[in-house]
C-alpha cells in the first residue's frame, strides 16, 4: 500500500489528476513555483498560506481632515488689515480662521463685534506680512529674487535677502508663530551674502532682538568674532561704525576672538611641552 501521505486542497476537486508514479528521489523545494504537485508540496502548511484578516481588508481611504481644516479658513470671514503707515500703508484681507492662530491677531479679533471687520497694523512691515500671509495659507513662503549680482558672482551684496527674512522672523515671534519663525531661521542660513550685507544684517538683529534671542545673535557675532580679522578690512568703515553703534555687538564679537586668541595659545603651549593641561604627557610618533 502506498504511504506517501495525500494532500487534500480545497477547490481541486475537478481538476485532472497526475497519475504518474512519483519518482522516489529526493527533490529540492523550488521557492515560489507554482506548478508543483501535491506530492511535492505535502510539507507546506495550508492555514499559513492563507490570507490574514489584515490582508483582506481593502485599504481604507484616505482621511480628509487637512482638505477640512483649509476649507475652514476659506468659509471663514474676511478680514480687512491695514499694514504699515505713511506711503508704506498698505490694505490687505485674510480669512479670519487663518488669522486665528496668532495669539496677538486673534485677541485684536476679539473686538470686532458688530464694528467691521478690520485690523490696523502700522508698527509692522508691509512685505514681511505678506510673507506671513503666504506662509499661513500653503506653510512656506518665498522672496523675490532680486538681490544684485557682483561681477564675481557674489549675491546680496546689500543683505537685501538676509534682511527680509529677518524681518520675517522678528514679526513671526511678535504674531507668536513659532514654526514660521524657525523657517525664516532656516532660509536665513541659505543666504550667500557678503561682508556689507552680514553687517547690514548684523545691524537689524542687534537693533530688533533682546539679548537673549542667542538663536538668532549668536550666529551673528560668532561669524564675525571669527572672521573679523579678515572681513573688518572688506567693510572697516561699516565695522567700525556698527562697533560704535551698538557696543553689545562690540563686546560679543570681541569675546569670541579673544576666546579663538587664547585657546590658540593654549594649545601652541601644550605642543611645545608636550604636555596637556590636564597634566598628562601626550602620545609621541616616537613611542
């Protein structure tokens, strides 16, 4: 009697039957075929090969809670806002919800009641709130290209692009918008300018932060504490007057140099004695 156990398959009942005598050799399972008789297949678990639950189910469908969320600032009121003063004043409208999300804009929302819609702003920049705006309805924003390009290539060479995107970063910290004022810190540090444009950059920072935004200052007088003996005789009139103007730039750059100066000095010293200043000797090719 044969004993080579049988393998019953659901679904197979009509279809024609092998009925040559398998070969008594021992074959090696080919991974994946598909043609394999059930003789040859009698080590494979059936329940495993099934389909679980999960895959089963279809996929579920995308959630629309962003497309939501945005058709929420479009049904919203419009709001009218009066930027800048004198010539620079400027009227723009924003849907109220997009508004919302700034502490300062939503309490100023608080007032309107049966009075207009409409928020005045005179104290701030009118391109800087437009770059705001844009950024509140598609989460980036961007600048127009038209810095100057020097006859070596050098770009910004005012700090034209290094100071909007300041001025974008101190109104996002006014309007209380953290994430847009990390991105304009971002885009800052993409800018190729040059020493007249760091300076004119350099200015604006000192004069429109506090002194414990080190996010933003100490990058400034870190570049220059370690370059100002090269960069000052690019720009030394306008380095010279930024000193003189503003002496907490003055002393931080020059802290950060004296700092460069002695751990130079320090370290030449350990060379020479072979010594560090911990007081143990340092490893020699020698040895």
């Amino acid at each position: 009697m044969d004993s080579t156990p049988q393998v019953h398959v659901s679904g197979m009942e009509d279809a024609p039957s092998n009925t040559q005598t398998p070969v008594d050799t021992e074959m090696t399972p080919v991974p994946n075929a598909g043609n394999e008789s059930p003789e040859q297949t009698q080590d494979i678990s059936l329940p495993d090969a099934q389909p679980t639950e999960a895959e089963s189910q279809p996929a579920e469908a995308p959630q629309p809670a962003k497309l939501i969320h945005f058709l929420d600032f479009l049904t919203s009121p419009i709001v009218e806002l009066i930027v800048g003063s004198d010539e620079k004043k400027t009227t723009m409208t924003a849907h109220q919800s997009l508004l919302l999300e700034s502490p300062l804009l939503s309490e100023k929302a608080k007032a309107f009641a049966d009075s207009p819609r409409r928020i005045e702003l005179p104290d701030d920049d009118v391109e800087a709130f437009g770059y705001f705006l844009q950024y509140q309805y598609t989460r980036d924003y961007s600048t127009s290209p038209s810095q100057t390009q020097g006859p070596e290539g050098e770009s910004d060479d005012g700090g034209e692009q290094l100071l909007k995107h300041a001025r974008v970063y101190t109104l996002a910290g006014k309007l209380g918008i953290p994430a847009l004022k990390s991105l304009a810190h971002s885009k800052i540090h993409s800018i190729n300018s040059t020493s007249r444009g760091e300076l004119a950059y350099a200015r604006y920072v000192y004069d429109h932060t506090s002194a414990d935004e080190l996010t933003i200052r100490k990058p400034v007088y870190s570049f220059w504490g370690s370059r100002s003996h090269i960069l000052r005789h690019e720009a030394g009139e306008d380095f010279k007057q930024l000193c003189l103007d503003v002496p907490q730039f003055c002393f931080d750059v020059l802290s950060v140099a004296l700092d460069h100066r002695e751990k130079r000095t320090q370290d030449r010293a350990e060379a020479e004695s072979g010594v560090k200043s911990s007081g143990r000797k340092r490893l020699r090719s020698g040895l």
